[in-house]
C-alpha cells in the first residue's frame, strides 16, 4: 500500500487554526460559566419575568361630594390638618379654614394655615390650585374632584387629571437622579408590591404649592410616598399616603383617600369614558368676587 501524500500547511493555515481553537475554548468556558456561575436577582421592586402586574389603567374619580373630599384621618399616628373647629357649613364653596392647632405643624406652617383662615373669616376669596390653572403638586392633587386617568406601560405610569390636563409620570424600577429638576408634580419614581400595590416615591417639587385646600406650606425637604392598592375586583383604588417635610412639619403624618373606577356610559348617563376639556384662563378670578373677562382687542398688532 503506497502512502498518502499531504500537501504542507501553510503558515497563514496554522495561524488560523490556532485561532479557530482559541476561539472555541473560550466560548466553552463562557457557556459553563453561565450554566454553572452565580445567577443576579433583578433590581429590588422589578417586576420579575411572569408576574402579575396589578391593572391600573382606565379612568377613576374620587366618590364623595366636596366637603367630604378630604385627607382621611388615618387609624393610627399622626394625620393631617383638618378644618377647623369653627369652619361651620359650607360657604361660598368649601370652608378653606384649616386647624393651625394641629401639633405636626411647625411654627412658620401654622402661621400660613392661620393666615388663610383668617382671610377666609373676614369674607375674603380663596382659591384653590386648580381654580387659579396652577398645578397643585401632591398630595393635593389626590383632593381634585375631576377624574384623572392612569396611563400604564412595563416602564412607566402617566397620570393625566381631567382639569388643565395636567401630567404627572411616574418611571417604574428606576431611582430619582441626584439632582433632580424642580417642578409643580416633582420627580417621581415606583414600583409594583405583590399583585395589587403601586408605590410612588416622589421629592423635587415646587414648593409654590401647598399640601392642602388650607394653605399649608411645603419646603424644597419635602418627600411623598404613596401606595394605590387595587381591590380585588378592580373597581376601587385606596391610597395611603406619607408625607416627610423637617422645614414644616415635626413629623412624618399619613392619610388616605378612596378612588372608584368610572364605569362606561349608560345610555345618557354623565360618563363617557372620556375625558371632558376643561380649559382654565389664567388669573381669570377677581378677589372680589366673580371672574375678570378675558382681554381682547378690536385692532390686530400686525
């Protein structure tokens, strides 16, 4: 039997080769290490791969009449300003008259709810945010009377608020920036608990808003976290609230208020699942009372 003859490699071949089996060894190793190495969890709060992510979308509204639609007093510890005791009946709309005698109240704090009540006593007009097309910041906002809907993807939660429409994002599983940008609705971040809980942290915001329908100021120190649970049949949202601010109050204190999901319309029913246009004219309320008119001119500037 003759022998096989080979052809000779060339140098560029074997410079390949050696290559080629570098190349599988590594992707080797890579495999093993992935098979067999440490496995990291996602980050704490992220919705993990197959989670039920409770449904908050859709339109909800607050279900009591005005006087009723207040911060609740919560079941324990401290809570928030209520009226005060001589508020009375309403009068020319809800009493804006706060307690400046409530104890988690520093003392530049309860001089700004005494001052409004003031006003109010002596017949003067106040306004609430939405009635001057300010933002009202939280967690004032969750006192507005008009519906508000809920905007969901996996990454984030848009709140639009029937009046102004105003916006409010909240980023689901990120952290706040460490310089955040000031504004009306602060920055907000959250993240789902279990099957029915929204959690919203929220810090940042202008601090020409306030805390309530009674005046009561906020500092740029001030921290918001809230907590939607759904109920089980999705038809109700309970959101308890704690609010931190060391430049105005002595402590931390919670609330919470009721949400209902709206249904669709019936018929001729008021709900439409929609939004109405509510548009606000700026500065259009005179402090003595009623409405300045919108201001026009017959001769065009051009």
């Amino acid at each position: 039997m003759s022998e096989r003859s080979y052809a000779p490699v060339s140098r560029r071949a074997r410079r390949d080769i050696r290559f080629f089996r570098k190349s599988l060894f590594s992707l080797c190793a890579l495999m093993l290490a992935v098979a067999h190495g440490p496995h990291f969890a996602p980050p704490a709060g992220a919705a993990e791969a197959g989670q039920t992510i409770p449904d908050f979308s859709g339109y909800w509204a607050r279900p009591e009449p005005g006087p009723q639609r207040i911060f609740y007093q919560p079941e324990n510890g401290p809570g928030p300003v209520g009226f005060a005791a001589d508020a009375g009946e309403m009068r020319r709309g809800i009493p804006m008259m706060g307690d400046h005698t409530n104890p988690i109240l520093l003392p530049q704090a309860a001089a700004a709810v005494k001052a409004q009540a003031d006003r109010f006593r002596a017949g003067g007009f106040v306004w609430p945010a939405w009635s001057l097309c300010r933002h009202p910041g939280v967690p004032l906002a969750l006192n507005m009377a008009e519906p508000v809907q809920f905007l969901q993807t996996d990454d984030q939660i848009t709140i639009i608020y029937q009046r102004g429409q105003q916006v409010r994002r909240i980023d689901i599983d990120k952290a706040h920036p460490d310089s955040p940008l000031v504004q009306w609705n602060g920055h907000s971040v959250g993240h789902y608990e279990g099957t029915h809980t929204l959690v919203v942290d929220t810090i940042a915001q202008d601090t020409r808003s306030v805390v309530d329908r009674f005046g009561t100021p906020k500092s740029a120190a001030m921290r918001v976290v809230e907590r939607y649970t759904i109920s089980a049949d999705g038809q109700s949202l309970d959101v308890e609230f704690t609010v931190e601010d060391p430049g105005m109050f002595t402590t931390a204190w919670s609330s919470r208020v009721p949400y209902e999901k709206l249904p669709p319309r019936v018929d001729d029913g008021p709900q439409e699942g929609e939004f109405a246009e509510i548009n606000c004219s700026e500065n259009n309320r005179n402090p003595g009372g009623g409405e300045f008119s919108s201001p026009f001119d017959d001769k065009p500037d051009f």
